[in-house]
C-alpha cells in the first residue's frame, strides 16, 4: 500500500477532537447534574429598597418644608454697647474701686483721682461768692437809704434856697437905707459894707438854686443806686457760675459708671497720673444683641419682627429666642473705611452681605451676659 494523503492523516485527528469534545460536554453536564439547583432572588430585597426610597423621598420632602421658610447665616456675632472711661480731670489716682471684669451699677463710684487743687478752687470760689453777696447786701441798703436821702436833700436844698433868697432880700434893703439916707449922717464904710453884704447874698442865692438844681434829680439818684445793685447782683450771679464750675470740676475727680455694665480692658493702677481723656478701661452693656451678615439673596421676604432661633458656637445647648429689629440701610461694603470703586477697572460682580440687627428676647440670664464678639448662628423664619 501507497503512503496516505495529507486529507487522510487530517480525518482520524479530527474525529479524535470530536470525540474529545463529546466526552468533555458529557463530563460537564454530568457535573452540573450533581449540582443542587440556584435559587432566583425573591421580592423582600426589592420592597426593602423600595421601603428605603420612600422614606428618604419623604425624610427630603420634610426638611424642604420645614426649611423653606427659613434663612440662616454663619457671619453673625454678638454686639452691645461698650465705652471708654476717660477722666475729664487730671491727677494722681488715689482710690481704684473695681476689678476686671467686675459689674458695676449706674452711678457706681469707679475712679477717684486726688482732688486737692479742685478743692481749693472750690474754696475760693466760695470766698468769692460771700464777698460779692455782702457787696451786694451794702447796695441795696445804699439804695434804700437814698430813698429817704434824696428827697430830704432836695428839701433841705429848696430851704437854703428860700433862706438865701431872704437874706439877699434883707441885704438889698440895708443897701438901699445906706444909700437913701444922707451922707453925713453914714460913713463910707458901712455903704461898701452895705454892698458886699448885697453881693454875698447874691451868690449864695445863686448857690442855693445850684444845689435845688441837684438835688431835685432825685429819680437818677435813686436809679443810679438801682444800677450798682444790678451790677452787684451780676457779680453775684458771676460769682456763682464759678463756684459750680469749681464744684463741677471737683465732681470730674469722681469717676462713675454711665451705665450697667461691666468693666473690660483695666489700664489704671491706684497711684497712675492720668490726664484729662486718657483711657482707663472700657464698659460693656449689659444689654446686647445680634447682629448678623445675611446675604442681599437672602433679604427678599425678611422683615423686622421676623422671629428668630439663635444657637451660640460657645455654648451650644444654650438655646435663645429674638426677633428681627431693623435692617441696615446700606451694606458693610458701603459703610467701610475704604469702600469699592465698581465704576473704575473691570468689574466682578460679588455678592453683598447686608448687616441685620436681632434683639435677643428669651434664653439669657441677664447676671451673665453674652462676651462681645461672640460666633452665633441665627435662624430667621419669614413669611
């Protein structure tokens, strides 16, 4: 026999991997005969899925709701009136009556600065006073006297005036007798004498109605008089401004609290030379509020009286309840000390936070305040 073709040799192979195949399909199904039949997925996992989507479906739908009426703001902090004490007298310190961050009362005495140089002006203030009242007091008799003297002068002047008038009368009559008679039976002398006595009543007479003249002004005797009264009184009256101002400067050694607070940032020690307006240390009110940075998007619906939920990063299971006080007329941005120039350069448009202030009206003890500067975080609910 030939030798065998390439397609012979190629048949018995490819028979033998036929039968190869078959035995291996065979050995698998086998195989998979022996194995305990999968079990399908049941519906419990789908009605847990489904379970799950409801309820965050709803869980999401709660928080819109209850969320949808509320705006809130992380830029918010605590404020309150805080001032500086500052003497309006210089002087040693001589009696320092608070510690830090002690609480004080309206009027409470805080500083005493040495008043010795204000007492003395004081003192002579007061001298001053005494000596334009007894100036005064001597004016007002003086006025009174003339009253009485016055008239009585103008009286005394219209009697030297008559007196005077007759004795010229008299005077003129000797004269004539002296000169009506014959000569040999006078002298000379007693006509010369005649004459002089003549001449001497008659400037007496004139005397005389000089001093009527004067004293009859007795109207703008007495106004005179009237008038230096006025001026002691305006003496008096000077006098007395000085005394309380020298009573008010002695009072200026006296520092006080202007309000309730309490006292921050104490510089001052007992035996410090302070000058009029230095600062001694600062008051913090008791009385302090919110004031929180919202965004200008987030203004649409607030309005004052809106109430409010506070929580305090401090303290966070203090819970505190306000309401929406006013809304500042303008952003921070407008009121700094340099603010923007949008209509020079290029312009990006950045969204504005607009300051609104919040009274807090529950939740704080009013012995311990909140510190000034405190990180809050309110909660406002809009209509």
């Amino acid at each position: 026999m030939g030798t065998m073709s390439e397609k012979d040799q190629r048949e018995p192979r490819q028979e033998d991997a036929d039968n190869a195949a078959d035995k291996n399909s065979q050995s698998q199904e086998n195989q998979n005969n022996d194995e305990p039949e999968r079990k399908r997925p049941g519906k419990k996992p789908l009605i847990i899925l489904a379970i799950i989507v409801v309820v965050m479906l709803i869980v999401g739908f709660y928080f819109w709701f209850s969320t949808r009426n509320e705006e809130t703001t992380d830029d918010a902090f605590t404020e309150g009136d805080a001032v500086t004490i500052a003497p309006k007298a210089s002087g040693y310190v001589v009696k320092l009556l608070v510690k830090d961050n002690q609480r004080v009362k309206k009027g409470d005495l805080l500083v005493e600065i040495d008043p010795s140089d204000t007492s003395a002006q004081r003192d002579q203030a007061k001298a001053q006073l005494g000596l334009a009242q007894a100036q005064l007091h001597q004016a007002q008799a003086q006025l009174a006297l003339s009253r009485v003297q016055y008239p009585a002068q103008r009286d005394q002047a219209l009697a030297d005036q008559a007196k005077a008038q007759a004795n010229m009368m008299n005077a003129q009559a000797d004269y004539r007798r002296q000169r009506g008679v014959d000569p040999r039976a006078t002298s000379q002398r007693n006509i010369d004498t005649a004459n002089a006595q003549l001449r001497s009543a008659q400037a007496q007479l004139q005397s005389a109605k000089a001093q009527v003249e004067v004293a009859s002004q007795v109207a703008l005797q007495i106004r005179q008089q009237e008038t230096n009264v006025e001026a002691r009184q305006q003496q008096v009256e000077q006098a007395k401004a000085q005394l309380n101002t020298a009573e008010l400067n002695l009072s200026y050694t006296q520092v006080r609290a202007p309000y309730d607070g309490f006292v921050t940032k104490r510089n001052v020690q007992v035996g410090t030379l302070v000058q009029a307006g230095s600062s001694l240390f600062s008051l913090v009110s008791a009385d302090i509020w919110i004031t929180a940075n919202f965004k200008e998007s987030q203004l649409e619906r607030m309005n004052p009286g809106d109430k409010v939920a506070i929580t305090v990063d401090a303290w966070p299971d203090m819970k505190l309840e306000g309401h929406v006080d006013s809304i500042q007329m303008g952003s921070g941005s407008r009121f700094s000390t340099f603010p923007s120039e949008n209509a020079t350069g290029n312009y990006v448009k950045i969204v504005q936070r607009v300051p609104v202030k919040i009274v807090i009206d529950h939740g704080l003890d009013p012995n311990h305040p909140l510190p000034l500067g405190l990180s809050v975080e309110p909660k406002v609910t809009v209509e």
